[in-house]
C-alpha cells in the first residue's frame, strides 16, 4: 500500500513540468486571443440586450396585458414583477456579457491545449499549438449566435404562447384578495428570520466545508483520481486546491442570497393552506429544512438540532419543500466509493451530452426530411414559407423534429426499452443520460409517453396515422391528402392518438426554444431547399409538368434572393428568428 502511494507521488512530481508548460502555453494563446474574443462577446451580447430591451419590455407588457391566462390581480402583480426583472435583465446581461466574455477568452485557449494532449488524438505537438486560437474566435462569435436566437426566437416563442394560451378550465388564474395581508407578513417575517438564521448556519458551518474540500481535493490529487483523472480537467482541478477558499465563500454567499426564496415561499404556504399560522410554521421550519441539507452535503451529522413543525394541512405535503441529499453525494461519501480509474470522465461527458444528441436530432430530421421531400408530403409552401420567414404551416419547425422523436420513442417502445434508442443504436436511459437539468425537462416526459405508447399497442396503421398527425401539426386537410385511404377509428382511438400528437408537438415547442436549436435548424432548412430544388428539378425532366416548372423558378428565385441578400421583416437576414408565431 505504501509503495502504491510513493508510485502515485512520483508520476505526480513527473507530470508536473509537462503540466506547467501546458499552462503556459494555453496562457499565452489566452493572452493573444483572448482579448478579441472578449470584444466580440461583449460588443455583440451587449448591443443584442440594449438594441432588444424596449421591444422585450413592450412585447412583455402587451402579452401579459392581452393574456387570458391570468385575472386582473395577477396581471397587476405581475406587470411589476416583470418591470423589476426587465431592469435586473438590463444591468446583469451587459455585466454578465464583459465576465462572460473575459472567462471565456481565457479558458477556451487553454482547455484546448490540454485537450490537444489527450488519449486517441493525433499530432499533439501541432494541436497543442494550435487548437483554442481561431476556434476561441469563431466560438465567440458561435455565442453571440445564439444570445441573438435566443432574445429573437426564445423570447417571442415563450411570450406568444403565455398570450394565446388559454387556461385549462376556462378561467384565468386569480388570487384571493383577502390573504394577501397574511401572506406578506408570513413572507416578511421568513425573510427576516432566514435571512438571519441561513447566515449564522453558513458562518458555523464554513470551516468544515474549506477543510473537507481540500482534504477530498488533496487524496483526489495524489492518487490521480476524480477531477484528475483527465488531462484536460488536471489544470482546473489544480486551480481548484488554489482556489478553494473563494468557492467557499462563494458557497456562504449563495447561502445567504438562497434565504430569499426560501422565506418569501412563506407567502405561498399561507396563500396555498388560507392559514397565517402555517405559514409562521414554515419559517421556523425552514431553517430545519436548510440546516439538514447543509448536512448531508457536508457529510455530517444527518438532522437537524432546529425544530420542525407541520406547515401543511396534508401531512405527507409537509416535507415537500424539503431538500434530499443529492445522488451524487450518496454514491461518494455514504458508500465510501472512489472513483473509477477505468471510466473517462470526458468521454462519458462527450457521449452523452444535449448538444451531441441535438446534432443527433437533426441528422435524423434531415435524413427524414429528404425522404419526406421525396414523397412530396414536405411541400415547397413549407420550406419556402420557413425560409421567408412567413407564418408558415410549423411542419419544418416543430412537425419535423417531433417526428423523428416520435420514430425514436415507438422504437424504444417495440425493443421494451428502459429509455430511448437513438437510431445509431445508443440508448439513453434513467441512469446514463446528460446530467443536465434541461434535458430532465425533456426526457422525463417522453419517457411517460413512451410507456403510454408501449401500453396502446398501436397497429401499423395507428402508427402511421399518429407520425403523420404529429408531422402535419393535425391539420386534417393535410393529414387526409397524404393517405389513399384513412385508417378506421373509432372516435375514442383517434382521440387519444390526437392527444399524443399534440402533447410531443409541446414538448418539441419547448427543444425548439434551446438557444441552439435555431442555428441547427438553418442549415436543415437549407439543406431541405436544396434537396427540394434537386427533386423538382428530376421531375421537371420526367414528365415536363409547368406546374413542377413554376414551383422550381420559385425555389430558385427565393434561392437567388438569398444569395445576394435580399432580406425582408424586421429581424434582418436570420429568417428563422421570425418563426416566433409559428412555435
């Protein structure tokens, strides 16, 4: 055991003069290309939020105003929330742009280089030269990209659907007047009482936290383990050890700020159970709440020495606020495990991350959409219309990616999968998936709909008419165009297929709002257009149909027009960014 650790030392002491020249390297690639890349990411993010923030703030108030969703309290309420929450955006986003932009420009140089190093890659001495020097470039520029699709696209997605949306029952959501005195003292005292108890519990518990993360930091260090383990995070991980104490006080800061949340939910619980007295339970109980998470977290003693009262009329509801001991600090510190040498942190993480599966998704949309193009159920009105930035039909923007989720989830169905199949044979399941909270918004809920598919049983012709209905947005018109003869259904099948369609076309709504999605989706659209004109084109030889003729000149006028910038609508040459009212 012994001569096992000098061995772990030594390899140590014998890694750190190549580390250290890796380091400087990536420094000085930070140090020339880092400043260019902070300038483009500030100018841009910066101008994108100050040129955007009086059409945000109108369209904000006009969609909240003109919304059925909520009474007229809560649009009061919530025309101040957002008036506060619209300057808050303004000075955070332009500060957040300068930060972003400095980290940014330092680490993507130097994550780079010591990427360049890593198992399986190919002229490392040339890579480590020159990976993170233009790529740092044309990354910033990928940023600004996307905050523009994101303030252009997002944002009007996310508005339109809280201005057309309706309330499920048919009547807009409204607050009881006569506890909103109860509620703002409960709230009042929460914030008071946590604001002061959270602090103390941070102050007592700092020290534990600054030496229990260096000595894990330290072991993890030596033996080459946890956030070690990998070239490119050693760096980093390093940086860590140095840097500790900061994080900490981060940590008793973010403690701090957490007891806002925490007290003014007091509100909630009076509102939601018409008690002040439950309320004034929750405070006190809060603290018990908090205090028992900071123990598991820090690995001590499990509890709480506060008192915990019952704050809900429903006893089982009483420990919902309650926060569990994270899985992730079960599996490290109850088991005693360390980690696995065998398993690359990287590559797991390059395996499995939303943005690879993203790529996956239109692979398979593009791959799809030709043969679709081909059979002429994508019609030129839908590329043409989504190119212009027309109200088009949504079968690009939303029918296309929700069917080929659709196709996913029916195969994972058939094979009695745990979780999705992919069509290159991966399967993503419960245990192995992005450890993403974002991706958990979407993959939980196909899940539900995979086993309820799983459960239907459907036939050959339930299935194909449920793709097509997810595919034509349930346009009947079309729907019934693209079968020679309609599959017979009950009224009571067809509705449930129906309600499957549109509940993947909401949650393909949701993936489309990702700040991604938009620019991935682009080069779909303009590889569809081109396979479109290509198609027409074949059958304009064949058969010499004036009608195939007209729609060709159109494609390749439209074609055209793009090419010498020809641009129409307010948002300027990203088309796509006026599909706002589509999604």
């Amino acid at each position: 055991m012994e001569a096992g650790i000098w061995v772990s030392v030594w390899s140590f002491f014998k890694f750190l003069p190549f580390f250290f020249a890796l380091l400087l390297l990536g420094i000085i690639k930070g140090a020339l290309f880092g400043p260019w890349a902070w300038l483009v990411m500030t100018i841009g993010i910066s101008a994108l939020i100050l040129g955007m923030w009086p059409m945000h703030v109108i369209w904000t108030y006009y969609c909240i105003i003109r919304t059925k969703m909520f009474g007229p309290v809560v649009k009061l309420l919530l025309l101040i929330a957002v008036t506060v929450i619209l300057v808050l955006w303004l000075i955070i986003g332009v500060t957040g742009s300068i930060l972003a932009g400095l980290v940014y420009g330092f680490l993507a140089p130097a994550m780079a280089t010591f990427d360049a190093v890593g198992e399986g890659k190919e002229k490392p001495l040339v890579h480590c030269f020159l990976d993170g020097t233009w790529s740092t470039i044309t990354g910033s520029c990928t940023v600004v990209r996307d905050v523009k699709d994101m303030l252009l696209h997002s944002y009007f997605s996310i508005m339109d659907e809280v201005r057309l949306h309706a309330p499920p029952d048919g009547k807009p959501y409204e607050i009881r007047l006569l506890h909103i005195p109860g509620a703002i003292l409960a709230a009042a005292c929460g914030l008071v009482v946590d604001a002061i108890m959270f602090t103390l519990i941070a102050l007592y518990k700092f020290p534990v936290m600054l030496f229990k993360g260096w000595k894990r930091l330290i072991e993890d260090l030596v033996g080459r383990e946890g956030p070690f383990l990998e070239t490119a995070c050693v760096p980093f991980a390093g940086l860590a050890i140095l840097l500790w104490p900061f994080a900490v006080i981060g940590a008793f800061l973010a403690s701090i700020i957490c007891s806002v949340p925490f007290g003014a939910y007091a509100a909630v619980v009076v509102y939601q159970e018409s008690s002040l007295f439950l309320g004034l339970s929750y405070v006190i109980s809060s603290v018990s709440i908090f205090d028992e998470y900071t123990n598991d977290v820090l690995d001590m003693a499990p509890g709480s020495c506060f008192p915990r009262f019952k704050y809900r009329k429903d006893e089982s509801s009483s420990h919902g606020g309650s926060l569990s001991k994270p899985t992730s600090f079960k599996d490290k510190h109850d088991g005693k495990k360390v980690p696995q040498r065998v398993t690359s942190f990287k590559s797991s993480f390059d395996e499995f991350n939303p943005f690879k599966l993203l790529d996956l998704l239109f692979i398979e949309c593009k791959h799809h959409g030709k043969d679709l193009v081909a059979e002429g159920v994508i019609t030129p009105k839908d590329i043409e219309g989504t190119k212009a930035g027309k109200a088009s039909t949504g079968v690009l923007n939303v029918g296309l990616p929700a069917y080929v989720i659709l196709k996913a989830l029916l195969r994972s169905a058939k094979t009695n999968s745990d979780g999705l199949i992919l069509s290159d044979g991966i399967e993503i399941t419960s245990d192995i998936r992005p450890k993403s909270k974002i991706f958990e918004w979407f993959f939980d809920p196909l899940m539900v709909i995979k086993d309820q598919i799983k459960a239907e049983n459907f036939t050959e012709e339930e299935e194909a008419y449920l793709e097509k209905q997810v595919l034509l947005i349930s346009d009947p018109k079309r729907v019934k165009e693209n079968f020679i003869r309609l599959p017979s259904l009950s009224e009571q099948k067809q509705a449930e297929i129906e309600a499957f369609a549109r509940r993947l076309q909401g949650i393909t709504k949701s993936i489309s709002r990702y700040p991604t999605f938009k620019r991935r989706f682009d080069v779909l659209v303009e590889s569809l257009s081109k396979e479109l004109a290509r198609t027409m084109g074949g059958s304009q030889s064949a058969n010499g149909s004036q009608h195939v003729r007209t729609t060709r000149s159109g494609i390749v006028r439209m074609l055209s027009q793009r090419s010498l910038g020809k641009t129409t609508g307010i948002r300027g040459d990203d088309h796509e960014a006026q599909l706002t009212s589509d999604v």
